[in-house]
C-alpha cells in the first residue's frame, strides 16, 4: 500500500511513519521506481507502535520489543510502575500547589528550599506527545537558496552563448523564457548530481541547508531528480508566468504551516545553522555571478582582430560587433565601399549616401595597417533632418579601441569614452581610450535640439555641419 493508505489505515501522520522508519522500527520494501511499498506486517508494526507509545513505553523498549531482547510483560511491569510514579508525583505537585495557596505564599517572600523538600528530585523524563522528524520550514531561506542555483545554472548557460558570440538578449520576452527554460533543464542535471554526490547544492551550502532521505543518507540520482521535477512543476509550475507566482504562493503557505511538501515525502531537508556570515555569503555569490556575466559579455565584445589591423579587419571587427548587438537598422562597413547595407545571404549591398543617409566615410591606413577613419558632411536649407551618427561613432571607437593591445585590462576607458559619446548626440566632443583619440565637432543653426538627441527645423534656413575623427 502507498503512504497515503499507511496514513488512513494506522492513524498515524505521514510525518510519523517517516520518523519511525528512520529509526528503523519500520522497513517497508521498495518497488522498481524507488517508492516505498507497505504491506500488511508494516501496518501491524505501525499499529504496535501506536499503542505502546501512546502508553508512554520509550522508542529503546519497543526496538528491543522487535528484537527479541526483551518480552512484553516485563515491558508493561516497568512502564506500569513509571506510571504510577509519575502519578503520585503530580499528587505531590498538587498537594504543594495546594500547600503554597493555603500559606498565602507571594513570590517576593518564597522559601523556596521548604516547599523543594516536599517534592521528589527525581522525576520520570517526559514522553513526547508525538514522534517526528523535525521539519525545516524557513520558506525564504529554501526560496533564496533555490533562486541562487537557478541564477547559477542560467549563467552558465548564458556564458555559453556568449562564448559562441551569440547575444542572449535577442528575441524579447520569448526568448528570456527560452533561455530560463534551458536553465531549468540544466538545474534538471546538475542539481541531482550535487545532492546525490554531496547531500547539497550551491545554494542550499551557502544557506545551511541540506537535503537526505528519512534514513539520514544522500538521495540517489534518480530520488534527487524526481525531487527536482516535483519542485519544478508543484513549486513553481515549470516557470510559466503568472501561474509560478500563484505556485510559489501556495508553496510558501504550505511550507510556513510545516506541512509536508509535494517534492518531500521522501526527502528530509535540514538547517545545519543560521550564522550570520551565510546573508553575506549569499549576496557575494549573487555578486559574483553578475561579475562573471558582465565579465563573460566583456569578453565577447572584444573584436577577432587585434594588434595591427588591416581596413579589411577592421571592418571585420565593426560587422561582428553590429551584428551581436543586433543592430538591423545600422549600416555596416565595407573595405572597399565604406557603408553598405546589411547583407542578404552573406553578400554586402552598396547604398548612394547622401545627405539623408550618412556622410561618406574614408579609411586611414600606413603601410597596410589601419590607423583610423574619418567623415564628415556639410548641408545647407535639407528638407530632412542630419543623422547625428552617434550609434556609428561608438561602434567605430568601440572596434578600434578594443583592437589595442592591452585593452582586456582597459575596458573602463572604453566604456567610458563610449557612454561620452552615446550622451553627446548634436553636440561636439573629444574622448580617448585605449590609445584611440576620437574628436566630432558639430555646428548648427536653424534647428531646434531638444535634449541633444533630435533636431527641428525652426526656419528655411538651416545649416548642419559634422566632422568626425579616429585615429591612434
């Protein structure tokens, strides 16, 4: 029969069956799937159990009931004289009670030492009520704990990509569900192997959690995932939206109310400690997983060419640097052509630039080698408004900058000089990093600029001019 069965039939709490079988007064058989599977005998041992106990014979005397080291008669006799002896010592507890009131005893003024004599030191120890496994609750420390496994396993998986130069953040809401999906799937197969191997994971470690079977020993790989899947789908419903919240909801209820878990009738978690060094603890490993994140994209944007380049690598670096962005609406570069059209099946398509495009672009080389770039235009009276072209100019530095040797320890100037520019929009500017001087000076008149970042004809009259320089 099932737990659930056992539960009806003996009266008992799957909490006490649990707790009974990690002392091994109960050795039901597993079937194939690991689950256990109680026959006839164990409800008769389980119904034995209940009757003793509840006559408050001890958990020692009913093993060596079990085991032949001791007979029944010879139980009861002692069990029946400590019962008696706990009676008359509630009798003397009450006739003291009774004693204190009559004298009119107040607190301020008790003699303690005569009312003590009138009492038995040795009293029988107290029988528990009832017999269980202490259960965790703490439902914000298992939250935290899981919560930082997954944000691990999904970095893991988002480094990958970022190895493979391809940009997670593509595709919108749909593929950040795709990406926490592969998470889970990669929680699915470490997590078990953790607990199989260790008895924890990384988050449950770093929060003094623990997970076992009733029997005190580490869950096998296959009682590890199965735990995992039940998480996965009654913890948080496989991470769908809106119905995890209502999930996560229900669980913590559950688990604040210490009852039994979905995913732990045959697990037990324990809390080793709460020190106070595991909150820091959590926070520096959250840290760390955003550094190695911020760290690994870094990384990915370094361009394939560095040292000396040629205008053919350069443009190289500039294409890969667009295209991880995603950036479909941006021009790319050609060595030959300057800006052309983002390719359709890998085959540049040269545009005219004019005015309403961008400015023509022209390469600086010596010797062969690339030393930076320059454009610039100057139009009178357009009808259209001038792009300011600060999307280009910082993919321009961004190429050549992180190109230089030395530049993986100088990303800050890079990031720096990059967000100077991002800022500047119609306005002027001068930044350096790695190396590379970039200089933009910008002249206006006729337009309004609001904010920096968009001009508005104000008259017929309008002139726009820009000229913009890279080089080491």
């Amino acid at each position: 029969m099932t737990i659930k069965e056992i539960e009806e039939r003996s009266g008992m709490t799957r909490a006490n069956v649990r707790f009974y079988e990690s002392e091994g007064l109960l050795r039901p058989e597993r079937r194939e799937n690991g689950y256990r599977d109680y026959s006839d005998a164990d409800l008769e041992t389980l119904l034995r159990i209940r009757l003793l106990r509840a006559l408050g014979v001890s958990l020692e005397d009913i093993r060596a009931l079990q085991t032949g080291d001791a007979v029944l008669s010879d139980t009861l006799t002692r069990q029946l004289d400590a019962l008696l002896a706990e009676q008359k010592s509630v009798e003397r507890s009450q006739a003291v009670c009774r004693e204190m009131l009559d004298d009119g005893a107040q607190y301020p003024t008790l003699d303690a030492p005569r009312y003590l004599d009138a009492l038995e030191r040795e009293t029988p120890a107290a029988v528990p009520a009832e017999d269980k496994l202490p259960r965790v609750r703490a439902p914000f420390r298992r939250f935290f704990a899981r919560s930082l496994d997954e944000a691990l396993c999904t970095a893991l998986w988002i480094m990958f990509l970022l190895a493979l130069n391809v940009n997670p953040s593509v595709g919108g809401a749909a593929m950040r569900f795709t990406h926490a999906l592969i998470g889970s799937l990669i929680q699915l197969a470490l997590e078990p192997l953790f607990l199989s191997k260790l008895g924890t994971t990384p988050g449950k470690w770093i929060l003094g959690l623990s997970v076992a079977d009733v029997d005190g020993n580490h869950l096998s790989f296959g009682e590890a995932a199965s735990r995992y899947l039940r998480v996965w789908l009654y913890g948080s419903a496989l991470d769908i939206p809106g119905l995890n919240l209502y999930r996560l909801y229900k669980s913590y209820n559950a688990c604040d109310k210490g009852e039994v878990l979905p995913w732990e009738t045959d697990s037990v978690l324990v809390l080793r400690d709460e020190a106070p060094w595991r909150a820091w603890a959590y926070v520096g490993a959250r840290v760390a997983i955003v550094g190695m994140l911020v760290l690994s994209l870094l990384l990915t944007l370094l361009p394939k060419h560095r040292g000396d380049i040629t205008v053919a690598e350069f443009c190289e670096n500039y294409n890969t640097l667009v295209d991880f962005l995603d950036r479909d609406q941006f021009l790319r570069l050609d060595a030959e052509k300057g800006w052309v059209a983002r390719p359709l099946d890998g085959v540049y398509i040269s545009i005219s630039v004019d005015n309403t495009v961008r400015p023509p672009l022209t390469f600086i080389e010596d010797n062969g080698i690339f030393t930076g770039v320059r454009f610039g235009e100057s139009v009178r009276n357009s009808e259209s408004v001038p792009a300011s072209c600060s999307a280009e100019m910082q993919f321009l530095l961004m190429a050549f900058a992180a190109s230089q040797k030395g530049a993986v320890l100088r990303l800050s100037e890079i990031w720096h000089a990059v967000n100077t520019i991002a800022s500047s929009g119609y306005r002027s500017f001068a930044v350096d990093a790695c190396g590379v001087h970039a200089l933009c000076h910008v002249s206006y008149s006729g337009y309004e600029d609001f904010g920096g970042i968009y001009l508005f004809p104000k008259s017929e009259l309008t002139s726009f001019s820009i000229d913009f320089s890279m080089k080491k």
